[in-house]
C-alpha cells in the first residue's frame, strides 16, 4: 500500500514531499502539519497554494486532516528553491475564534447540541455518539473561545472532544477500537521508552464537606470525609480537597477524587514508541484514541496490556519513515468532572423553560 503524502488544493493534488511532519491527538485540537519540497521535484514550481486555502492531506488513499492552510514560506538562493506549508484542521477556528450565539446563553441543551450551535457557522459538523446530559442552563462570557465553551460543556457530561480527519468534531467516550497487531520490540517497533512517575502522585485523596452552618449554633453541621485510596503508592502522602459549593458539590467532588487518582496513575505511565510503519498490521493508519497491545517485557510491562493512543506524529524526511506515538493507560484521558452551577439544582432547573 503507497503512503505517499498529498495536498489536494482548489481541486490540484500534489505530491513528492522531501519532508513531512503530520501530527493527530486525543488532547491536541486541532491536527496540524509541515511539509516541505523542492525544486528538484517535477512541477514544485508550478505548486500555488495560498494561506488560508482550503485543503486536505491525505496519506496514500485515506485522509488524515482537513483544514486550511496557515503559512506558505518560499525560500530561494543560487542552487535551490524550497516550498514549506504548514496547515491545520478546520477545528482551528474553533480554538481561535470566539464562541457567537444570539443570546448568549443556553437553557436545556444537550452538550452535542450546544457543541453544533456553536460550530455550523464554521462549517464544521459534530459527531456525536452521546448527546450528553441535559444542561439547565449555560452562559457564554463574551470572549469566550467556541472550543473552551465545547470543552466544559462536554466535560460535564463526562464526553470526549476531538477532530477526526474530515475536520469534524467527534463527541463520545473512550473508543474501545484496537490497533491490529499492537507493537512489539523488534518486531513492528524500532524504539520505546516507558516513563514511570510517582512525582505527582499521593497514597489518599480526600473531600472534606465543609458547610458555613449559617442558620445553626457552631459545630452543629456534620463534619463529612470523602476517601480514595491508591494501594499502589508504596508510601503515606494524602491530598486534600474541599467539596465544592451547591446540593451537587459533594457528588462532583466525590468523582473528582477518583479522576484524580485514576488520572495521575495514569499520566505516571507514559509509553513512547517509534515504528517505521504509519500502519498497523490490517492496513489502518494508527489514529488517536485507539487501544493498542504492548508486548515489550524488556520495559517491565505486562505483556499485552493495552494502552491508549494519544497522539500520532507520522513523518518522513532524509532520515527516513517513522512514525512517533504517545500511549497511557485509558484513565488518563478520561474528562474531568466539575460543577458548573452556582445554584442549587432545584433553582436552575425552574429557570429552564417548560416545553
């Protein structure tokens, strides 16, 4: 299968790029890319791309980006000419721009369908397995990014956001897809490293329920501890939080302890591979958010456990084809609870109107 790399601009495709580096993740929104050619390469000459153009970047016949281009630098001198391109996804704008909609606010809306209020006026579609909850109500600060607003909102119903290779936003849960073969030292895997850090790490994490008491004699109000442990720290170090305000406080934060723990477990494993090969053993390019087996006894891991694909980087220059991966247990990207309403529920839900 040829993994030659195009750009497909106002309807001419090119190729014979000396130099690519093409980079997709889980927590990197939008992708983006720099390619380069020279002269040497029959038609570089007649290559016109503009900044801002339309374009699509394709890695032999399946598409990895769908954007715009960023920066066009054309560099001359005596003996050559070189052509560099650099581009993102369409979720760029997205990132960029500053979220519009009429009113400013939202009032029972699920987080898909805020997400694609927000994002049609880009042209840009949301992909959505889940809706997510109902939001009672969501108000936009004006100056806020269309993706900060998507971020949060997606968050709370404890989804996913990232762009897929048609530049769209997809919404949904950890993918449970499996790249075909997973990677072996010195079978598919030329490098790896295993990055193990307790740094950031603690033995305990606790919420403490702290109420003012306002309408009772001091000390009357329960005193309220919320534990989760990590057995496999090997030493006491806690972490202390306080439970966050309104009747839903406790509950966000009781599950923001687990995610705590659960995510620096996972931020604490971090496997880095390097293939010669941007597929995997069926012929898929390998894509973010996408298990993998990890069979590599010599870095001390379980031998077929599986790991989340963070982020790709498929590259190709005079050192040759390569293609860099960043995988972690699936807890560490997992979204962030938190508590957005400053009321109690009961409040917010009677500011949702009837239907």
């Amino acid at each position: 299968m040829s993994d030659d790399v195009s750009l497909t601009v106002g309807g001419a495709t090119v190729s014979g790029w000396t130099s690519v580096r093409v980079t997709r993740g889980m927590e990197r929104i939008p992708a983006d890319f720099d390619i380069a050619m020279t002269e040497r390469f029959p038609g570089a000459t007649d290559v016109v791309v503009n900044e801002g153009d339309p374009c699509v970047l394709s890695i032999g016949g399946d598409t990895v980006i769908t954007g715009y281009i960023d920066r066009v630098n054309d560099h001359f001198d005596a003996h050559y000419h070189v052509l560099t391109i650099s581009g993102r996804g369409k979720c760029e704008d997205l990132v960029d721009c500053s979220a519009q909609y009429p009113s400013f606010q939202f009032l029972g809306a699920s987080a898909a369908q805020i997400a694609t209020a927000l994002a049609q006026p880009f042209g840009i579609n949301v992909k959505a397995a889940d809706g997510g909850l109902i939001i009672p109500q969501y108000v936009i600060n004006v100056g806020d990014s269309a993706w900060s607003v998507i971020d949060t909102v997606c968050k709370l119903s404890q989804l996913l956001a990232y762009e897929d290779a048609d530049g769209d936003l997809v919404i949904g849960p950890l993918s449970t897809l499996e790249a075909a073969g997973g990677f072996a030292l010195g079978v598919n895997c030329e490098r790896a490293g295993y990055l193990r850090d307790i740094s950031q790490r603690f033995s305990v994490y606790r919420v403490y329920l702290v109420g003012a008491a306002s309408m009772q004699d001091a000390g009357v109000q329960q005193f309220i501890e919320y534990t989760v442990n990590d057995t496999t720290m090997p030493r006491y170090r806690p972490k202390a939080f306080i439970a966050e305000t309104n009747d839903a406080g406790a509950t966000v934060s009781n599950q923001h302890a687990i995610w705590e723990c659960n995510r620096r477990l996972g931020r604490g494993n971090i496997v880095t591979v390097t293939t010669s090969s941007w597929r995997d053993s069926e012929g898929q390019l390998y894509t973010p958010n996408t298990l993998a087996a990890l069979w590599m006894p010599q870095l001390k891991l379980i031998e077929g456990q599986k790991f989340t694909i963070g982020e790709v980087t498929y590259r190709r220059d005079m050192n040759g084809t390569g293609c860099d991966l960043i995988l972690m247990p699936p807890e560490a990207f997992k979204p962030e609870p938190i508590n957005y309403l400053p009321l109690p529920r009961d409040v917010a839900a009677a500011l949702v109107p009837p239907p």
